[in-house]
C-alpha cells in the first residue's frame, strides 16, 4: 500500500520505516507539529494538591513527563490516574504511572467512569495541549470538582497550498491515509480544496479509534478500518490485513 502519514514528527518518520519493512511505499507529509505548552512550569505546584490527574493525549504525557525530568519532580504516588484512551495509557506507564482509561475513548467515557461520579470538593487537573475538551471539564464542576487545565503541548498546523499537495499525492498514488487524531483529519479537510472530496472518497482511512472513525464517517468517506490505537505495531497490523 501507499498510505499518507499525517502525524507530526519523529512519529512519522518512525512509523514510516516500520512500514516500509512490510513492503509499504508510505508517503510522509506532517501537518501538525508541537511545541512546549505554556502551563508547563506551573506543573510542580499543582500535581502534588492533585486528587486525579487526567490526560487527554499521548503529548500531553510526554511534554508533561519531560518538564518533571528536567526539575527532577516525579509524578505523585498519592494521585488516580486518568487517561482518555489506551494510547495514552501506555505513555503514563512508561512513566511507571499506574492508570485507568475507559472503553469509550472519549471525554464522555471518561465521565462515565467510577472514579469521576463522586467529586465533589476533589482537585482535578487535566492535562492538554492549547484548548479542547471543555466539555470533560465543565461536567466535573457541575459534580463539584475544582478542575484547573494545563497546557502541556501547543499546536502548529501547517500552512501551505493544498492544490499543490492533493497533485503530489495524486502522483505518488497515494491509496490510504493513516488517522491518528481527530485535529489531524480536521487539519486534512481544511487543507485541501473541495475538489479533492471525490479522491478522499476513494482512499481506505485507517482510524486509531472508534471515535476517530466516527468523524471521519461523518464526513462521508466509508472505507474505514478501525485499529486498536496509535502505536506503530498496530498500525503495521491493521495494513498487512
């Protein structure tokens, strides 16, 4: 296959050349890449009056990780560990963090979790890149929670032509895009000109969720597989079937 790698880098890069071991031509185009958040000193000062930390990406648990290296801080033993998906999940654990992540994959299935009926009075601290999920937030303080947002990652999307990228897509027969986040596929739709629906319609969408997979349904494309998550293996996986 010659599937469009979208995510940011050093992930893309990586993800390519396990790829390319399975015979796959990938075509590598980020269109997003991070930066340190502006929230990350505050870190030391709010985790360690934490009842439950949450995070809602696999970026924020690294920029996170790195700024409590660089203090040497480690994570608080005494705080519940919450992630959004099994992705991010696995971030924390490599940060010998103990975690629990819902099914659903979503800010709704992370406030239909036990541990998040009963917060009334209870420190919540997320941690996200510059803005989403207010919804996860605005719902734990009507339960009463005193919810306090740390942005670990900011975003940058790419600014460039998108005629100019849909014809080297085009050329390099591109057959499938791999989507790892839904601001990726926003960030695709937004980039390319209206023109390029009826070639979108005919590409396999590999989708790291069901969540994932749902937006990208919803934008009328219907070859769609759904994997496991978002680590390279997986990926691999899901391809050679």
């Amino acid at each position: 296959m010659n599937p469009l790698i979208i995510r940011p880098q050093p992930a893309a890069d990586d993800l390519a050349q396990r790829l390319r071991a399975d015979g796959h031509h990938p075509v590598i185009c980020p269109l997003m890449s991070y930066s340190p958040g502006n929230d990350l000193p505050e870190l030391i000062s709010l985790l360690p009056e934490a009842n439950i930390i949450i995070a809602v990406s696999t970026a924020a648990v690294q920029y996170a990780g790195k700024q409590l290296q660089q203090q040497q801080f480690a994570w608080p033993v005494s705080a519940l560990y919450l992630a959004v998906g099994a992705t991010t999940a696995r971030e924390w654990q490599q940060q010998q963090c103990q975690v629990i992540t819902p099914d659903d994959a979503r800010s709704e299935g992370l406030l239909a979790l036990p541990q998040l009926q009963s917060v009334s009075g209870k420190k919540i601290v997320i941690l996200r890149g510059n803005g989403g999920r207010e919804l996860l937030s605005e719902t734990l303080q009507q339960r009463g929670a005193n919810v306090t947002y740390v942005e670990c990652y900011r975003r940058h999307y790419l600014q460039t032509d998108g005629h100019r990228l849909l014809q080297e897509w085009q050329a390099a027969a591109v057959d499938s895009v791999i989507i790892t986040s839904n601001d990726l596929f926003q960030q695709l739709l937004t980039l390319l000109p209206e023109t390029a629906q009826s070639w979108l319609s005919g590409l396999r969408w590999f989708a790291a969720s069901e969540r994932i997979a749902e937006k990208i349904r919803n934008s009328g494309f219907k070859q769609i597989t759904i994997m496991p998550g978002a680590q390279h293996e997986v990926v691999a996986a899901a391809l050679l079937k």
